[in-house]
C-alpha cells in the first residue's frame, strides 16, 4: 500500500472483502464486520494520523490449512510521519513505525475472515509514552523492500552466478 488515499483504500477493501467479512483486530479495535467498519473503525485513524501512510510487507505465505481453509499471512509494518495523535499516542513528528502480522481466510477471490495483531505498544515506544517498555528493546526497524525490488537483487544474483559476471 503506497500513495495510501481514502478513496482509493476503501474501494480496494471493497473489491476484495465480503460484505460481512469477520475481521478480528488487536485490542483496543476488537471484533468487527465487513470492509466498511475495517477501514472506519481503525485504517482510518492510521492514515489521519500518518498522511504519508504506507505498508511495507516482508514476509507473505498462503496456503491451506488441514480443514481445506485458504489463508494467507502476512507480516510488515505499517510506516509514515507521525504527525497527528493515534489511539491517545502523542505525534512525535517523525517517521513511525508499527509491526503488524495479519491472516486473511479466502473463500473463493474473497476474504471472509481477518485475524489481526498491530503492534500498537512499539509505537508507544517511538512517541516515548511507553516507559515501562523502553528497556525491552532498541528501537528499529528492517525496512521491507519496496515492490519489485526484491526481485531484481534475487535477478542480479541469479545473473552473477549464472554467467560469472564481475560487475556486481
């Protein structure tokens, strides 16, 4: 998700969601249903909160599970400047970060069930209203490659071995 915007957002989540898909997000979200509620109850104050919004994926797996369940997983963050308060977290007006690992469960082309885990206490950390968790861990990020690029290192690789290029 780059040049995240409103309009093009929800009608993403539409095309892809079912009407009443069960979405299942960490606290303080909680359970809600279908793409509307998805973007209305918590992507919405995400993106008022980071304009520049962004998520970053780097690890997507799919497969099914041993009751015939599609599911796909994916894990990544969520990244911009943080400019505007998120969940009573103070902006720091600064890049932000904040992990995220989410499932979705396909029927057909579509899902119709999310389980979702934000990590909202990392970006406590970054705002520094988090002290209790300071000293758990350093404050970083490995930034996921943007689309594409991924590609072209493994092309490069693939290349220099193949035909014993010097050049890289």
């Amino acid at each position: 998700m780059y040049n995240f915007s409103e309009k093009r957002v929800k009608k993403n989540l539409s095309a892809l969601f079912h009407d009443k898909a069960d979405i299942h997000l960490s606290h303080p979200f909680g359970d809600i249903s279908g793409p509307s509620e998805f973007y209305n109850k918590s992507l919405k104050f995400l993106f008022e909160s980071m304009p520049d919004l962004e998520r970053r994926d780097y690890i997507v797996i799919a497969g099914k599970t041993e009751k015939d369940l599609e599911w796909v997983g994916c894990a990544g963050f969520y990244t911009g400047t943080f400019f505007k308060p998120f969940l009573d977290i103070p902006p720091t007006g600064h890049i932000a970060h904040m992990r995220f690992h989410e499932f979705y469960r396909f029927e057909g082309d579509k899902v119709v069930e999310v389980q979702a885990l934000w990590d909202i206490p990392e970006l406590m950390m970054q705002s520094g209203s988090c002290l209790w968790l300071q000293h758990l861990e350093e404050n970083g990020v490995f930034l996921a490659l943007q689309q594409w690029m991924g590609f072209q290192i493994c092309l490069m690789i693939l290349l220099k071995a193949t035909f014993q290029w010097s050049i890289f």
